[in-house]
C-alpha cells in the first residue's frame, strides 16, 4: 500500500511481512516509491503525493485474486478492477521504502500493467506512476525496535 492506513487487530508474519501488508506500492517513473508523507515532508518531487491518501486498495484473495483501486477524490476515475495474480504481471525492478538493503533497496516487484497505470495516474495526478506489488521472491527486512 501506498495510500491511507488500514487498521488491524492481528495478523500473521510471513517471510514477506505481515500478511496484506505493503502488498502494492506505487513507483513513480522512476521507480522510487511514492508515498503520502512525501508532500507533508520536504520533498517537492511529488507534489500531489497528498491525493494517495484518498486511493483504496481493496484486495480480494481466491481463485482469482484481484485489487479494486477506488478513490474518494473529487477528480477521481471510477473504480478499476484490477488481475493481481503473479500470472497477470510482469517484473520490474524498484525502490522500495523500509530498511537498508542492497542496491539503494531497488528489489524486483511485480507490475500491474499500464491500465492500473492510467487509472492511478488519473486518480494522483502523479505522471508515469505505476501499481506494483511484492512477489514470491520478495523478503521483507525486519529490525527490531528496542524502544517498543
């Protein structure tokens, strides 16, 4: 996820984190990451980085998995379905946000074509933004924190 926080009561650890958690981010063209707090920090490189906070991805698990990417902006699209099966994407190579790794954090990613592409761009208004997810070579890094 990239856009507004979900609230959970518990949830499983897998070896990619927990369970439906950061499964999709979005990258912008050049494929860093994209999140909200980048136009509540000091960064100008996204201006409308704000409008994520309004996209919902609501994920759906089965026989055939899928994302619905809706957003409650005024300028918004309507509601994309989106194929999230491993089968319906292609990899890409991108920044991801969270602990140190290697290669500045660029790990491989599945992306979700350019529909959900154009849907999100639409949506943000972020030019070249893509909708892209961790797959089953991706490992999530985990440090713990002695504070909590």
């Amino acid at each position: 996820k990239s856009g507004a926080e979900v609230a959970l009561g518990a949830e499983r650890a897998l070896a990619s984190g927990f369970e439906r958690d950061r499964v999709f981010q979005v990258t912008d063209a050049a494929g860093k990451y994209v999140t909200p707090r980048d136009a509540i920090g000091a960064s100008a490189l996204h201006p409308t980085a704000a409008s994520l906070f309004h996209v919902r991805c609501e994920l759906r698990l089965g026989d055939a998995p899928q994302a619905t990417l809706s957003s409650a902006a005024g300028r918004a699209p309507p509601p994309l379905v989106v194929d999230v099966r491993e089968t319906a994407a292609r990899p890409a190579v991108a920044k991801v946000l969270g602990e140190k790794r290697p290669d500045d954090n660029r790990v491989e990613l599945l992306d979700f074509g350019d529909e959900a592409a154009a849907w999100l761009q639409g949506a943000t208004g972020i030019q070249g933004c893509r909708l892209q997810g961790i797959g089953p070579r991706y490992k999530r890094v985990v440090v713990a924190n002695p504070d909590q």
